[in-house]
C-alpha cells in the first residue's frame, strides 16, 4: 500500500522545511522543536472529566486523568509517552491521553519519567516501575481497580511498558492486566528489514533513532539486554495480554511485528494491528489524519474489552 494521502501531505510539507533532524541539535533544542511540532500535529481540543497533576512513587511527576463518562472506581492504563527517552512530556500526549481516557472508559496515569542523557537507563524504567507499584498499593486513593491495571505507551514509551511487563512477571511485581504497544522500541541493536527500508524521509529516521540509543544508554551497556530490548528476553511465557500497534513505513515496523510474534509464539494472547499507509508517531496526528482517530479507536476498543474480561 501507497503512504496515505494525508501523510503523504505532511511528508512532503516536513520535506520543504529547513527543520535540522533531531540528531543534530542540543537534547534541549530536540525537546524544544518536539514540543513545537507536538503543539502543530496535534490540535484536537477533547474534553475530560478531570485533570490532576501530582509527584508520586519515587518523586515521579504525573497526570491523572478521569473520563468525561464514568464515576467510582474504574480500571487505570499507566501511560508513558514516547520521545526516544530523550523528548516529550506529559503535554506531548496530552491529547492521546484524554482520548484513551474517554474511550477506554478508564483512568490514565501519564508518566513524566526522567529523560536522557542526563538520566542514562535505567533511570527512566526505574520512574515508571516506581510508578507502576504506586498505582497498584494506593488504587483506592485514586478510585482504580488494582486487578485491572493495563500499562501502554508509543515508540520509547511502548519499550517501557514491555520491559516492565517483563520486569513485574520476573520480580512478582504489580499484577498487569494488558499492555498496549504502540509502535514500541524493541531491538536497540536492529539495523536491516524496515530500520533500513524506511532509514529516511518517513518522519523517524534511523540514523536519528540510534541516536536516542546513544542518549538513553551509557556506554559499556549492554543494547541487547532484555531490559532495555525486551525482544531479546529468552522466556515470554506468562506476560499480560497484548495489542501491538505498527506502522507500514515505520523504522519499528518489523520489531513491533517480532514482538507480537514472539508473544504469540509462547501463547500470550496478541492482537498485532498494523496500520500500513501511516508513519511512526502517528498516533499524536489525529488533527491531520482520519486514519490516527481511527487507530486510536481502535485501540482504546481493545484496551476497554481487555478490562472487561
């Protein structure tokens, strides 16, 4: 399939830009023409029942949003958004949050974890599990079923909700309920298939991709441990429910794709949706893509008929 006409306009509108790419700037210049870029692509104005900002956990910032229908107590998704854990915040998916929230008919956590480079791995991942054990032992303070506690995220932010998939079944954490994945960072080390199909002109390039690698972990890391690229994990037995969202000219398109595979392939019940006119961070389009208001839909479908189980 061709790049959806919609996108296809934002390609070329981003092609005859002077905009430098996000690797050659300064990490506060990157979060800066993100922040710009976020307030341009995603102008939908979407209502919510409540909004409270507040620091949980080990000191995390987050934002807590209620839907405009729905009272009492209600299943929670513990959201982390994307930005190559180098940019972005909670104003950058705020609109995604709000529309999960309503649709889902849930509360969202929005998780505000430290970026790099000046917080190297695992500080983030160490924020969001912080946060992740806060949601399940004060659910009642925040009127949410601790049975039914879903985590999710796009790009960076779908890695963190794999890892701490991972990292809860193995430590016996928090009890998750579904994860929801949206085009997530899985194989730091990928470097051929669709990482090199798409290495240019589709919104998130490779070279930029390394780059946020570069930034979130320190140099004698390992790029391949399960942690940081959970598709090397050896046992993918007993993790939560999963919806794996791709992107057809997406670097991530072919390791989200071995992600759901995997999943799939130890009986973990996967749903692996892929979208294949659009580009990576598409979901944060919905004001410029008929298609991104579809997805996010459908994804909030899924996340809404996983807590009712």
């Amino acid at each position: 399939m061709s790049l959806d006409p919609e996108i296809q306009v934002l390609i070329n509108g981003m092609a005859e830009g002077d905009t430098p790419p996000l690797h050659e700037l300064a990490p506060e210049e990157a979060r800066a023409l993100y922040t710009a870029m976020s307030q341009m692509l995603d102008t939908v104005d979407v209502p919510i029942g409540q909004v409270e900002d507040r620091t949980v956990g080990e000191g995390v910032p987050v934002r807590i949003y209620s839907p405009v229908a729905g009272s009492g107590v209600l299943p929670v998704l513990v959201f982390f958004h994307g930005g190559g854990w180098v940019i972005g915040d909670l104003n950058s998916h705020d609109t995604l949050c709000r529309s999960l929230a309503n649709q889902a008919h849930c509360r969202v956590v929005a998780v505000d974890y430290r970026l790099s480079p000046e917080h190297k791995f695992p500080a983030g991942l160490d924020d969001a599990y912080s946060v992740l054990e806060w949601v399940e032992q004060h659910a009642g303070e925040i009127d949410v079923d601790p049975n039914r506690i879903a985590v999710g995220g796009d790009s960076a932010g779908g890695n963190l909700a794999a890892v701490l998939s991972l990292k809860a079944r193995d430590e016996k954490g928090p009890s998750i309920a579904f994860q929801l994945l949206i085009y997530p960072v899985t194989d730091h080390t990928a470097e051929d298939g669709s990482r090199e199909e798409f290495a240019e002109g589709y919104f998130l390039a490779q070279e930029t991709m390394l780059w946020f690698s570069e930034q979130y972990m320190k140099p004698d890391d390992d790029w391949q441990a399960p942690y940081a690229s959970p598709l090397m994990a050896e046992n993918f037995a007993n993790l939560p429910p999963a919806y794996v969202v791709t992107a057809g000219y997406d670097i991530l398109r072919d390791e989200g794709k071995a992600y759901a595979d995997a999943l799939s392939s130890a009986n973990v019940d996967v749903v692996h949706k892929n979208y294949s006119g659009m580009i990576h961070g598409f979901f944060n389009m919905q004001s410029v893509s008929k298609v991104s208001v579809q997805a996010v839909q459908e994804a909030a479908l899924a996340l809404e008929k996983a807590f009712s189980v």
